[in-house]
C-alpha cells in the first residue's frame, strides 16, 4: 500500500478520516530538504494555497497515511490533480523508524501570495491535531497571512 505524506490540513486524522476512510495514519516524519510555502492564489477562490518546494536546510511536518487505491482516487479528485492544479511527487520521509519513500502533492503553479488568515489558522490547527511539535505550529501561526475579506 503507498504511502501518503500529508503537509496541511489533511495532516489532521479527522480530516483525512472524512476524505480517506479506509487509509489509517501510519506515523509522522519531516521532509527534509523541503519548505512549505503558498502559491495559485489565482487558482483558488480563497487566495494562495499549501504546497511545498525543495529547499535545502528546510523541513516539513507531516503524517503518513497508508492509502488504498479507492482512497487514492478520491484524494487526487479531491486536490484537483485531474484539473492540473496539483501534481504528485515522490518524496522521502525522515522518521523514527527510518526513511519512507512516499508520495504528495505539489502545486503546478508559481509560488507566492499571502494565505488568508482563516487559511493558516486552519492549517496550524490541522498540525496541532496531526501533532506536531508546539515550535512547529506556532511558527505556522506566526506566518505573515491577509485578511479574510480582502
């Protein structure tokens, strides 16, 4: 069964419950050499969007999941890989029981914009629920965001 690396919102098992209910979290780990960043503001009605790039002495938080194929599907309908908005990757995970080789996804769109402040704040809270360490999620909290009307 492959593996999943989750980086935002779906880094919270509820979340991923509700869109993958047949594939249970497997653990948690970094992804070394990489950076979470926002971007596709044009792309989305609620402004940049998660993704991560590469970015040598960078790291980013997420859980793995163990996914069935049906929920595959789901999750790439789910993140627009059929409208070109997000490709997937294969990436290696850093865990305590060694590395993963896993897959994610990355947005195919240029990088930058301000996240709205309802975003970030779901996205810190979905780290929280998926547990990461307090460091971690404060400096998400922490992260330069817009308003949510403007």
């Amino acid at each position: 069964m492959p593996a999943y690396a989750a980086y935002a919102t779906n880094l919270d098992p509820e979340v991923m419950g509700r869109k993958a209910p047949h594939s249970p979290l497997r653990s948690t780990g970094w992804l070394l050499g990489w950076r979470l960043t926002f971007g596709g503001e044009d792309r989305s009605w609620q402004g940049p969007v998660a993704t991560v790039v590469e970015a040598p002495g960078e790291q980013v938080y997420v859980a793995l999941y163990d996914v069935t194929d049906a929920d595959q599907g789901r999750l790439d309908e789910l993140e627009g890989v059929d409208l070109g908005l997000f490709r997937k990757v294969r990436v290696r995970v850093k865990t305590l029981d060694g590395d993963v080789v896993a897959w994610t996804y990355v947005l195919d769109d240029y990088e930058g914009g301000l996240p709205t402040a309802r975003y970030l704040g779901g996205l810190a809270d979905a780290a929280e629920a998926g547990g990461a360490p307090h460091d971690y999620v404060l400096a998400l909290r922490a992260r330069p965001c817009r308003s949510n009307d403007a």
